[in-house]
C-alpha cells in the first residue's frame, strides 16, 4: 500500500471491536444503562429459582473440584471461584429454566451467557456497576446482531435454527468475549481478537429440545466461561482472524453458508441498538409457547371451563412445530418437568388450568405436574397444526391462534399475534418486580429479596458488582 492509497475498510469484528471501545470509554446512553440493568435483574431472579436444577447439581460439583483463586462468585452456591468458572455456573443457572429474555428475529436468548461473562469479570477486577452495564450492553448486542446474520429473511427462520444449531450459545460465546473484554480494560484491537478467539469456541445442538436431554441447560453457561477465556488468552497475546465473522471459513459462512447476511450484523452499528427490543419472558418455558399460553389464559378470563373442552386446536408457525409439536406423542405426554417447558399441549393445558406467578409458573414444571392425569388429559386434547397468519408474522412474534370446542357445540377462538414481555406488549415494573421476587423467593426471605432489588437497581452508580453479588452469594451445603 502506498502513502497515497486508502486505508482499507475495517473488517465487521473490527466494526464491532471498535463500538465496544467507543462504549467503554464514553459509556451507553442512561435509558440503555437502565435497561441493562433491568436485564441484570431478571438474570439473577432466574439464576436464584435455578439452584435446585439437575443442571446445578451437575455444574457446581464440577467447579468446585476445579479450585483456583476466589475471584467471582456462582450464584447461591456459597462458593468463590475463578470467573471462568463463575461464569459457567451462572450463565448455566440463568438459561436452566428458559424464562431468559428472547430477541426477534434472531431467536436467541443473549443475556444469560453475557450477563454471567460480565458480572464475574466485574467481580474479579473490581469494576463499577455503570462499566459492568456498559459491557454486558455491547455483548448483548453482539450477540444478537450476529444472530440477525443468520436470519434468512426470505425462509422466514434461523438458518442456524435451522441446521439444529443453537444460536444463543454459539452467538453468545462471541458476546460474551466482548464483554468479558471490555470490563478486562482490553483495548479495540484486543476486543477483536477475543471475539475472534471466542468465535471457535461457540457451540450448541438443538436436539435436546426435540427428544430429551438436559443439556441445553449448560449451552449459556459454555458460552460465558468460553467468552472469559478467549478475553483472557487476547490479554496474553492470543489473536483471533481479523475477517472472522464475514471470511470465507469464518463464523457466518461455517454456521450458516450462503444463507448468511454479513449486513445485518453492521448495519446501523452504534446508531441503532437491539437492545431496548429484547423481550423479558413472562412464563418459564420455551418461547414458542408463550403465545398459545396467552391465548389459553385469555379463555379462562372468559370463563371456559376445563371440563368442558372437547377437543382444542394450537395453530402456530410452521418452524414452530418441531419444537413444540413434534413429536405429538412426546409432547402430549412430557417425560419431564424440563420436556414439559417445550410442549405445546402441555403449557396450554396449564394455563388452562391455572398456574401461578404471571400466568404459569415454577410449579408447573416439576416432575410431579408433569405426572398429573387432569393436565395430561387435557394436553391429549390439543392438536398442533400450522397456520398461515401466524407464518407471516414469525420470527417478529411467535404468534399462535388457539380454537377450544365445548360440549355445547361452541367454538372459541383467540388470536395472539404480539407476544407479551415486547415492545409491543411490555411487562409492567411491578410485573417484572413480581417475577423477580417470586424467583428469588424460592431461595431468599422476603427482605433480602427486596435488598437485591435494591442492589439492581442501584447497579449504574454502584462502586462495584460486589453489593450485589454478596447478596446471593447463598451458602456452601457441600
């Protein structure tokens, strides 16, 4: 290149590398921050219901034989350990109970592995609550806007989703790189190698959600432990491809080949923010639900009764039913409280029934509700089939129409095209205050649920993570 040549374009992780170091250095705009921390929040209300999980029982044991030096702390476990570690755990509990925030068109679920990544980087070097927020922010982006590159506008879905893979954990991996980045100190280039770095480490099979297995669980947290790693192996020297979101054997053309949009992922970078759009989940289950569980609680407020449903039809997308529908004999009879959480039939006949928290709830996912004859009865009832409404509006919504015919001959229908928890139809604060204290009320009384509260919110002024992280810290029981 000769002086008189021009400088060459910046490549996309560098585009992203370098508003991760403009937003560390200037921070995010304070509606932003303040959104951020209403993520923190649910993330840790979520974490806290998820202590009793298989997948805690499986996680924590295994990060404690790791040792190491007590940087950061796994939620409700007593435990400090390194922030790798931390991370794994916490973004693990987070995703445990899908009832983390969603984003659309994507179809990923960015906080948990994010938030995890950035809280325990924040913890082990002492950073501001304002600088965690700031970074979690830019993960998150990150990673759904990596998610938008593997959205095939013209099929409608995931190309990633798709191919069986899961965005959120392998999108999130390079997320929470960033992050982990920027509450680390690193500068733009270094930035850039720990997504590089990340981008081999992200990975994830959608299987579990079809036929069991409770893998998914750990997805998020993988993610965030690989996204400290590759934040501290760039520190030490490590670097990562300079084209390794658009290259020929990069991320977007491994995962998605010719469906990628490189675009997408740079378009509007730093004007235009994801973030506020991201949907909070009002119910613990796998979002593709939401909308028949909607419906569902909509003809109980009408007074239909259970006992007089005859037969029940869940219209929704077509990419829909092979995660909630298919297969019919699986999902009508759920093995699991965890299988229960990705069963069309199931979650409408909960909400059918009456659940708790915002509509279903915690108790509706156990093993033993999972057992109960009246539930299972009624799920035998519902029929999934596709619906070419709702196959306009997904992936924007995840919509679903659902249609109960009664004993005396009636038809009723209700349609629900916006989901609940978006920008279209926000939870309220005390919604989300309610989700929080009754998540966090599994493990905490009264009082320090509320102190967490307090802690959260006080996040963007706070001198550090560590008011709130002592707050949930639990106690070691091993």
């Amino acid at each position: 290149m000769t002086a008189d040549s021009p400088a060459p374009s910046p490549t996309v992780v560098q585009q992203l590398a370098e508003l991760a170091a403009s937003v560390r250095r200037d921070g995010l705009p304070d509606a932003l921050r303040e959104d951020v921390a209403r993520r923190v929040l649910d993330f840790v209300g979520n974490s806290l219901a998820a202590g009793g999980e298989s997948s805690a029982a499986a996680v924590v044991p295994v990060v404690r034989g790791w040792g190491g030096p007590p940087e950061a702390t796994p939620i409700g476990t007593g435990l400090r350990v390194p922030s790798a570690a931390a991370a794994l755990v916490n973004g693990t509990l987070a995703h445990s109970l899908d009832f983390d925030d969603t984003h659309l068109p994507s179809v990923l679920h960015p906080s948990a592995s994010v938030v995890a990544a950035a809280l325990a980087v924040a913890e082990a070097t002492g950073a501001k609550g304002a600088q965690m927020l700031d970074a979690a922010g830019v993960g998150i982006e990150v990673t759904v806007r990596l998610g938008m590159g593997g959205y095939d506008a013209a099929k409608g879905s995931s190309e990633f989703f798709e191919r069986g893979q899961h965005a959120t954990s392998i999108c999130g991996a390079v997320g929470s790189a960033v992050a982990a980045a920027m509450v680390g100190g690193l500068d733009a280039d270094r930035i850039a190698d720990a997504a590089g770095i990340a981008a081999s480490m992200g990975s994830g099979l959608l299987e579990a959600n079809r036929t069991g297995g409770t893998v998914k669980r750990v997805h998020c947290g993988w993610a965030a432990h690989g996204g400290v790693v590759a934040a501290d192996l760039a520190r030490h020297g490590l670097t990562g491809p300079p084209t390794v979101v658009e290259g020929r054997f990069g991320f977007l053309q491994a995962f998605c080949g010719d469906h990628a949009d490189v675009d997408a992922v740079t378009a509007g970078l730093g004007e235009h923010w994801e973030l506020p759009g991201i949907f909070f989940k009002p119910y613990p289950c796998n979002h593709f639900t939401h909308a028949g569980i909607d419906a569902a609680l909509e003809l109980r407020a009408r007074g239909v009764r259970p006992d007089d449903i005859v037969a029940i039809e869940l219209g929704v997308p077509t990419h829909v039913l092979k995660t909630i529908g298919q297969p019919p004999e699986e999902k009508a009879r759920p093995r699991s409280g965890y299988h229960a959480a990705f069963s069309g039939p199931y979650t409408v006949a909960a909400a059918l029934l009456g659940g708790g928290g915002l509509g279903v709830f915690h108790e509706d996912f156990t093993d033993e509700a999972t057992r109960d004859e009246r539930r299972l009865s009624l799920a035998a009832k519902v029929r999934c089939v596709p619906d070419e409404q709702c196959d306009r509006i997904f992936p924007h919504q995840f919509p679903a129409v659902l249609r109960v015919d009664t004993t005396d001959g009636t038809r009723h229908e209700v349609r629900i095209d916006a989901n609940r928890g978006g920008p279209e139809r926000p939870l309220s604060t005390d919604e989300l205050a309610t989700k929080l204290r009754l998540n966090a009320s599994r493990v905490l009384d009264a009082e320090r649920a509320a102190a967490v509260a307090a802690a959260g919110v006080a996040l963007p002024g706070a001198p550090d993570v560590s008011g709130l992280m002592d707050l949930v810290r639990g106690s070691d029981q091993a």
